[in-house]
C-alpha cells in the first residue's frame, strides 16, 4: 500500500447535489479498487487559472487515500472516462518525509472536516454569494 | 576587484524557514519564487538553494496542472488580473 493524493475538479454547470453524487463516484472508483480513503477536503468551488474544455470555474475536491501502486492505472482510467471531471491530479507520497506530510495533511483534513460544512452547503453558501454581488 | 557584485548576497529564504516539504495547493506560498507571468523565478534571482529550488519547481509544475497558477499570461491578462486568483 501506497499513500496518494487526488485532487478532482468537477465540473462546475452541476447542482450540489450532482456535485456531490460525481464524488461519491469518484470515492466509489478508489474504494472498489481497493482503496482506503484516510481523509477528503473540499476546496470549493474555485476560479480556474485557465479555462479547461470552455469552463472558467471548477469544484476542487481533495481525496487522500492509500493503494497498492498496481490499482493507479485502473483508477486513472475510470477518471478519464467519467464525463463529469475536468481535471484529475493524481500524486504520490513515497518518501518518507512525503508520507510524515501526508499524515500532517490528512491530520489536517480531518480536523477541517468536523469544522467546515459539506460540500452541498458550500456549494450553496458559494452560489449565494455571488448572487449578493 | 575589477568586478563589482550587482546584488546583495542572497540567502535562500526556505532554508531559513526550514522548509521540508511544499503542498502545491498552498497557492499564496509559491509567489515568491513566481514572476509576475508566472515563469518560475531562477535561482540567480532569488537565491534559493538547488534543493529547495528543485522542490518548488515540482510544486509548481504540479499547481499548474491542477489549474490553480496559470501556464502562460497574455498581455491582456497581465493588465486586467495581476496575481487576482493566487488570493
């Protein structure tokens, strides 16, 4: 087992709610392939620093998680295939210094959850906003 | 000496911080080593050791593909959005 990190931007013309099932997918690719996921945080919907496939905007989604090295492959495939995802960045924690960073990040992760709402309510909270502006 | 040294010494910045390891979505923490088109910064200018300098270049590569710091910046962008999505 390898510790990884994904980060997927979803594509943004989706309601929360089909943001957030195109997550439960994408968990679902890693899970079936053997993956345990340790920790996810949401980055919210965020402004692209260039525009991919004519969308200006994206949900980051943040997936930490370990696997045997063997199952990347798959789990890539399954990624290019899904429609829904804009980008996908997959990296890996090899050393050891990677992985004492991954452990802090995913401590880190953890922590944010209990804190921070789902992604259904900052998808809202983000829509609301702009609708003030 | 003929030569005279155009620059202060430098000193690399993340040494001195004792930096270990860099996160690429810590947006804000690679303007320093990022040029207002968003080149990355050589060593010549802002001291960075090789270590560290081969660190960040990683990590900025890796934000570039996660479209968090752009690749290019045209002429236009430059005017109307100076570092406005690094915030």
């Amino acid at each position: 087992m390898r510790h990884y990190e994904n980060l997927v931007i979803v594509k943004p013309t989706l309601t929360a709610e089909e943001i957030q099932n195109s997550i439960n997918v994408i968990e679902e690719v890693i899970i079936s392939n053997g993956g345990e996921i340790a920790a996810r945080s949401a980055m919210g919907m965020r402004k692209l620093a260039y525009p991919i496939n004519k969308s200006e905007r994206g949900y980051f989604h943040v997936i930490y998680y370990s696997v045997a090295p063997s199952a990347i492959s798959e789990i890539e495939r399954r990624f290019r295939i899904n429609e829904e995802l804009l980008r996908f960045v997959t990296i890996k924690y090899d050393t050891n210094r990677e992985i004492a960073a991954w452990e802090k990040m995913v401590e880190k992760a953890l922590k944010g959850i209990s804190k921070e709402p789902t992604a259904v309510e900052v998808a809202q909270a983000a829509r609301a906003s702009e609708e003030e502006e | 000496m003929s030569e005279k040294r155009k620059y202060k010494k430098r000193f690399c910045k993340y040494c001195e911080s004792k930096v270990d390891f860099m996160d690429y979505k810590e947006v804000g923490a690679l303007r320093f080593s990022l040029s207002e088109r968003y080149k990355i910064m050589p060593r010549r200018l802002t001291g960075n050791c090789k270590r560290h300098q081969d660190m960040i270049t990683v990590v900025i590569k890796r934000a570039r593909a996660a479209a968090l710091v752009p690749y290019t910046v045209t002429r236009k962008q430059v005017i109307t959005a100076p570092f406005e999505n690094l915030r």
